[in-house]
C-alpha cells in the first residue's frame, strides 16, 4: 500500500510532526541512523520555512523506489508545497550560509547538499514548491544529479517522478504508480483503487506488484494481465506508458479514469484511456496509442483527484526540473489553499534528463 505522510504546517506544533514523519518514513525505508537524521533534519528545515515564508503550506513524506527503476531500494521523498509570495532569489535562498530566521541555521544550501536529490521551484505571487529525496549511501548513484532511468550517454536518457496525496490526510492512498525499467524499455502505470481507504490501496498496491512482474509486456497485453491479477479486489483504473527508449517510441493504453498527456514541442496531445474498472469490467478491445518521444516531450500520467480541467505546466524550466517537482507544482496549481484535492491525487512525470535536450 501507498503509505503518505501529509502533514499540514500551519503553526509551529506541526514542525514535531514534520520530523516524525520523516523519521517514519526513513524507517520505512530502511535508512540507517545517519540518513535517517538527514531526512529529519531536511523536514525540519523545510517546515520551518513554510511557516516563516509561506504562512503555512503541506510537507508530503514517502518512501519511494531508488530513482531509474532499477532497484528495489527505496528513498525518502520530501515535498514541500506552499501558495506563499514565492522567492526573489532562488540561488541566494540555495547557498550555504543562507538560513531562514528561527530555524536550525541549516538552510536550503545545506538541505540540498544532504539530499541525494534536490529541486526547488518558486514564482514570486505564486509560491514554492521544495523536493528533496534522501536514501542509503549504497542507493545513492548521483548525488544532486537526475533520476535517470539510463546513463545521460544512452541515445535517450529519461526519468520518472511522482506525488501521491491521500485523500483527507488518510494515512494510505487509493493511488499507486510505479516506474519499472527493462532493458531499453520503461515502463509507467498509473493506478487508481476503487474509492479510498485501505481496500482501494490494496487494490493499486496489486497492480503496482503486477507491473513488476511483467513489465516486458506491451501496454494492452499488461493491462489484460492485470485484469487477472486484480480479481477479487475491488478493482482500479490503470493507465500503462512504455517507452522503447532505444527507438524512441511511446506507446499507451488505459482503462479507466486515469488522465495522460503528452507534451510535444509547444502543445500538450491527450492520450485516451477506455471505459471500464481493471479486475471488474475489462473491455474487449484495447487499442494502444503510439507516438514518438524526444527530447521536447513530457508525459503526465495523473488520476482523476487532478480536475478534467487542469492546465498543464507552462514554465518551461518545469521541463528540466526534477519530474517529482514538476508533479507536484501541477497539484499545487490545479487546486488552491483554500481548495484541497477532492480525492487520492496522484501525478506521475515521465521527462527526459537534462543531458538529453537540446
């Protein structure tokens, strides 16, 4: 099941619960004692900044698979999320020496140098959103450096990132994604359990352990397994993205109300899932929608917590940001402080690497 830690920063008690979250999760994880007081110590940090900064704001921990679907070791993921003023200044906020007042003297800069991973995003008027993954020694294969799902040498470097929000603070998510790589090829699914709570978390935990069984097979094949697999549950919406990266070919299917689009150069192409629930009622036919991919391409796999309506990410330095913060700022800005998610939200990027454009 999808364990999340939401937590709500908007005073100064919830910067305890921040830390504990954290620990939690590095628990989760299996961190040792030193990792485990870094992600601790990044919490911290980023939660005191929502409140001196932002006025409040939402910290999101999760353990999450080692970046490039390779492994089954599993990070700390950090999100920090805010509707604050935003910052003028992102690189001086991000230098060692520069702390925020009242907090552990720690700062960005020393948040960043800890992490495996880290990416900020901030607008002025429309607020910041902070990632940081933190992960065993032995896990971390690039540190500050992308999640690539392939060297940043091969023909097509990519990486895949994701949020997941349950739904009212529940402890579980109903959503589940996951990235699994097969030699040259990658694939993404998304999956959405029947309603909330831990039934629905079952059903797209199943899902996510039959995508790593079989991720080999193409998207309509998989979802035909799947439909098997989720059988006596109470059944998802699953959408399935496979990436041929050596050819540089995507192809797509989906059953459900599982959201994907498609960045391609300037505008953003909507691939269609078909009507039905996965491990309930599979249609007859499901065709897959292919299209080439490159290095202008973004894809969003999303469930339906995301309004129908949502505008995709039009900052083009979202493009080569992390794919886990590109994620999060189109949660962040398909809803408001005053409008939470009206259900699971999960939002998985599949984007290539920074070496791989142009």
């Amino acid at each position: 099941m999808t364990r999340v830690w939401d937590v709500p920063v908007h005073d100064s008690t919830r910067v305890r619960d921040a830390r504990v979250a954290a620990e939690d999760a590095a628990a989760l994880a299996g961190l040792d004692g030193p990792r485990t007081a870094d992600a601790a110590l990044v919490a911290t940090e980023l939660a005191t900044n929502l409140l001196k900064h932002a006025r409040g704001g939402q910290l999101l921990v999760e353990a999450v698979a080692a970046p490039g679907g390779r492994s089954e070791a599993l990070l700390v993921q950090i999100v920090a999320v805010d509707h604050g003023p935003g910052m003028s200044d992102v690189p001086a906020a991000l230098g060692d020496g520069f702390s925020t007042a009242g907090s552990l003297g720690a700062g960005l800069g020393t948040c960043r140098r800890v992490s495996d991973d880290f990416d900020l995003h901030s607008v002025p008027g429309r607020g910041t959103v902070a990632l940081a993954r933190i992960g065993n020694a032995a896990v971390s294969t690039d540190r500050h450096g992308p999640a690539d799902a392939s060297s940043p040498h091969s023909p097509a470097a990519v990486r895949a990132g994701g949020v997941n929000i349950p739904f009212r603070g529940g402890d579980c998510s109903g959503d589940a994604w996951t990235c699994v790589r097969d030699g040259d090829l990658l694939t993404l699914m998304m999956a959405d359990g029947l309603g909330h709570g831990p039934e629905a978390a079952r059903a797209s935990a199943a899902a996510v352990a039959e995508v790593r069984r079989s991720a080999h097979l193409p998207p309509a094949e998989l979802l035909r397994r799947l439909d098997g697999a989720l059988r006596g549950t109470r059944g998802a919406a699953v959408g399935v993205a496979r990436l041929d990266l050596r050819a540089g070919r995507l192809r797509f299917a989906g059953i459900g109300n599982i959201g994907a689009r498609l960045r391609e150069g300037d505008s953003w192409r909507h691939l269609v899932s078909r009507p039905g629930i996965v491990g309930v009622h599979r249609p007859t036919t499901l065709p897959e929608t292919e299209a080439d991919w490159a290095a202008d391409r973004l894809l969003v796999l999303h469930s339906d917590g995301l309004p129908s309506r949502w505008t995709p990410p039009a900052d083009h330095r979202l493009l080569s940001a992390d794919p886990a913060l590109t994620a999060a700022v189109t949660v962040r800005d398909a809803g408001s402080s005053a409008r939470p998610v009206r259900d699971d939200t999960a939002v998985a990027v599949l984007s290539p690497s920074p070496s791989d454009r142009p």
